[in-house]
C-alpha cells in the first residue's frame, strides 16, 4: 500500500510539475509576442513623431520669422509678403496623440514581472508617467493658441474688417493681425510653448528609439 500511495503521489507531482512548466511556457510565450508587439509600437510611435517634429519645427519657424518681422524697428510688411508671415504652416503646431496597447496588456496580466531584465522592466513600467507629462504642455499649447484665435476674433470684429476681407481677401485679415500687438504677443507665445513641447517630443522619440533597441530578439 506504501508503494502504492507512494507511486501515485508521484504520479500527481509529475502531473502538477508538467502542469507548471506548460504554463510558464505559455506565459514566456505570451510575454515575448507581447514584447515584440510593443517593439512595433515605439518604432512606430518615433516615425509618427518624425513628422509631427517636422511640422512643428516648420510653425515654430515661422512663428519666430512673424515675431521678427514686426519688431517696432521694421517697416511694415509688404502685402505681396503677408501670407509668408502670417501663415507659418497650414495646422498650426500638433500634439501627439500617443497609442500603445500592448505595453498597457503587458502590464495589465502582470507581464513585467516576467523581464529579467531590471532597467527594461522600470522602463516599460514608467513609460505612461512619462507621457503624461506631455499633458501638461499640451494644455499650454491649446491656451497659447485659443488666445490666438481670441485676437483674430478681436481683429474681425473692428469696424470695416469684415468688409475688407469681402472684398480683398485674406490679406486684408492677415495686414491687419500684422499691425496687432495683442496678435503678435500671442503668437510669440505660442512659438515659446510649442518650442518646449518639440523639445519633449524630441526627448521622447530618442527614448522609444531606444526602447525598440533594447527589445531587439
């Protein structure tokens, strides 16, 4: 009878033992298809940002070109030029609108647990604290840019404005936002925040470079 319990506690441990390790497999497997996917995220999160950096880096010259131009020293701009300096691109600057969902399953089943890996998992772990730090400017930005519009909106509502731009165009908006100091004060500081946010920006698309480096198989 010993022999007997004794081979069927045995049999229960090899079972639970098999047990175990098919499912550490199948979680190694998970948590390396998941890492590969997040890898395809931040590759493709520093190509997204490349073009939005490039944008912005366009607005934020144009921007500074405008601020210079209509220094107290300057003569007006010419009318033929207006639209080189009042319109720095045609959306203004862009935020990031970040996606990754895999990283969020990743540590939603625990999965971090899993990357020996101690630098890579505090990485993985705090990349969403590092995002939301891109909140805060954004906020920013978005009031640089409503007083922007705030101007503009002050500008149309002069008397004989709105006929101007009946019958002249844009320009005739465009001459009258270049002779505006509250337009002008708002658009420097617009180009101040959104230089701070490139920066981030910049500062964010080396660490997801990074990042895809070091979950390279």
């Amino acid at each position: 009878m010993v022999r007997d319990g004794a081979a069927v506690l045995a049999a229960i441990l090899v079972a639970f033992g098999l047990d175990a390790w098919w499912g550490n497999r199948d979680q190694a497997a998970e948590t390396r298809e998941l890492l590969i996917a997040i890898r395809g995220e931040f590759q493709d999160a520093a190509a997204n940002l490349d073009s939005i950096i490039v944008s912005n880096g366009a607005d934020i010259a144009g921007r500074w070109r405008l601020a210079g131009r209509t220094d107290p020293t300057q003569p007006p701009i010419p009318a033929d030029s207006l639209e080189f300096y009042l319109v720095p691109s045609p959306d203004g600057p862009q935020v990031y609108d970040p996606a990754f969902g895999a990283l969020s399953t990743l540590i939603s089943v625990g999965g971090l647990e899993r990357i020996h890996d101690a630098q890579l998992q505090r990485a993985l772990g705090g990349w969403f604290g590092e995002l939301d730090d891109l909140g805060v400017e954004e906020r920013q930005l978005e009031a640089a840019v409503g007083r922007l519009w705030e101007s503009t909106a002050v500008t149309l509502s002069s008397p004989g404005v709105l006929g101007a731009v009946a019958s002249g165009g844009l320009q005739a908006l465009w001459a009258r936002q270049a002779e505006d100091q509250a337009y002008r004060e708002a658009n420097v500081l617009v180009a101040l925040v959104a230089a701070d946010y490139q920066a981030d920006l910049e500062r964010l698309r080396a660490r997801m470079v990074e990042l895809a480096g070091q979950l390279e198989f």
